[in-house]
C-alpha cells in the first residue's frame, strides 16, 4: 500500500559443498540484484560469520535490495570441520571462497575480511582482481606482526572450554583484555557468546591451532606486498587499525599507504586486533565505504 515501508528481509542460513565435499555454511540476507554490488564478509582465522551478523542487518536495512554473504570458513561456525587439520590453509581457504563466487553467480563483489579473512581478500585479488569492485581489510595487511601472531598463537585452539558465561568471559580477557580496554561488561560476553555455542562447546575446531604449527617467532613470515598492491591496482581499498592492534602496526599501515596512495585508512580507538563490528564507530565507516563503491 501507498506509504508502506520496505522491510529488509531476514537473515538466512545459506549451504554449499566445497570441491573436496565439506557442507560450508555462511550468513545470507537480501535478494540476488544486479543493481547493487553484493558484500561478502570472510571472519579471522577462528572466527565465524557470526562476527557480520550486525553488519548484515545493516546492509539490509540501509538497502534491502543488496546481496550480503558471511562466510563460514571450513571447520568453523556450522561448516562441517574437516578431518585433516592441513586444509585449513590459505590455498585450500581460497578455493572455497571461489567456489561460493561460482555458485552464487557472483562475478564482482565488495569484500569485508577481518585478519584472515583480509588475507584471503589480497589472495583473491593475486589469482581474481577483477572479482574484487573494493575492499575492506580489517586490522591486516601485507606484514603480520610477530607480537599478535605468537599472541594468537597461544590461544587459539587451546582455551579451556568454560563452564559458564562469566567463566567464558575470564578466559577472553586473560588472553585479550589488553587490545579491547575500552570493552564493557555487555561487549566481553557479546564476544564470548560469538566464541562458544550455548553449550559452550567452541563455534570453531581446535584443530585449526595447526595452522600456526610452523610459526617461529625468531622467523618473521614473508610479506603480502605483491598480494596487496595487485588488491590496490583493482579496487578501492579502506583499512580499519585497531588504535591497541599487535598484529597490524601504524608503520605497516603508513607503507601500504605510501604504496596505495588512494587506500583509505581509519583507526578505532579504544580496540585492538580486530575491531568487533558491533560498535557504530566501525560500522560507519564500512557503511560510507560501501555507499562510495556503489556510486563509482
């Protein structure tokens, strides 16, 4: 009827099967529309698609005709877990995410990737560029910092699983109350209920603490250079910088900057790796961003 608003449609679980088998699982909302440019947001590296589900709403509230993905890496969230610890790698990450692009006809995207999923953004943009219409990377870049990474590596996989909220919410702030100073009371146990299901079993496999097997903290890992600058030759880019980030530096910032003169770079005060996309003050920014694509 005359006056009636248009409502965004609901989140939905979407399913797919990987080239090796595995049932992925991301986050859905909006309707398939060739007038917009879809979003795709790819989480850290035990991270799920829970992480987007306020962004989402978002999107879907901002344009209800926009296509918007959360993707559900292998052995994470409610993707099937996969039973060689070895595939949960960058490569065998990469021809997931192509083979979501493939099965969803999505030919050009806006892609949102919080650490890792950052990681397999510049790694599209390496084999793909044309894939990419612009990207943001949030709290990463071409070096790593070896800080965060052992940081990282120390916890992941290897927590405890707790015995109640409050204990879950302990655990988080052992291992990461110095990036989040600014985390309320609501923030810690929001981020702990994205951790563990109401079970407090983890939402992701401990397996994937693998990953960081070969990490030697006296070996610094080679550097995405080449990665990123194909990323800044074929979009636009915007990166997010926790203010207290241990994985991503104001220097290595500064570089990519120097590189990419047109990149887009803001800091988050008050968080450190990776700012949580529940607050305004990162939403925002993400928001503006992908309103600026659209118009390009």
């Amino acid at each position: 009827p005359e006056g009636s608003r248009i409502m965004p449609a609901p989140i939905e679980d979407f399913r797919f099967s990987s080239a090796d088998g595995l049932k992925l699982h991301a986050l859905s909302v909006g309707p398939h529309s060739p007038a917009f440019l879809p979003v795709i947001c790819l989480p850290g590296v035990s991270r799920t698609a829970e992480d987007f589900r306020t962004l989402l709403l978002a999107l879907a509230k901002s344009n209800p005709q926009r296509r918007a993905l959360a993707l559900d890496s292998r052995g994470r969230g409610l993707s099937e877990r996969d039973n060689k610890p070895a595939n949960y790698s960058i490569p065998v990450e990469l021809g997931d995410l192509v083979k979501l692009l493939g099965e969803q006809k999505i030919e050009r995207a806006i892609f949102v990737g919080t650490s890792r999923g950052g990681i397999l953004t510049m790694a599209l943009a390496a084999i793909m560029p044309q894939a990419i219409a612009s990207a943001v990377l949030n709290d990463v870049g071409p070096v790593l910092d070896m800080t965060g990474l052992m940081r990282i590596k120390g916890y992941v996989g290897r927590i405890a699983p707790p015995r109640s909220w409050h204990e879950a919410v302990a655990s988080l702030k052992r291992v990461m109350g110095v990036q989040f100073p600014a985390f309320s009371e609501a923030d810690w146990e929001g981020y702990a209920r994205r951790t563990w299901h109401d079970d407090f079993s983890p939402r992701s496999d401990p397996a994937i603490a693998a990953t960081f097997d070969g990490i030697d903290a006296t070996a610094p890992l080679p550097a995405l250079w080449p990665q990123f600058e194909a990323l800044a030759k074929a979009a636009p880019v915007l990166v997010l910088r926790g203010e207290h980030s241990d994985l991503l530096s104001r220097e290595t910032v500064s570089e990519m900057k120097r590189r990419a003169p047109r990149m887009e770079a803001i800091e988050i005060p008050g968080q450190g790796h990776a700012p949580v996309l529940e607050r305004e003050e990162v939403i925002r920014p993400i928001m503006q961003f992908v309103a600026r694509c659209d118009g390009a």
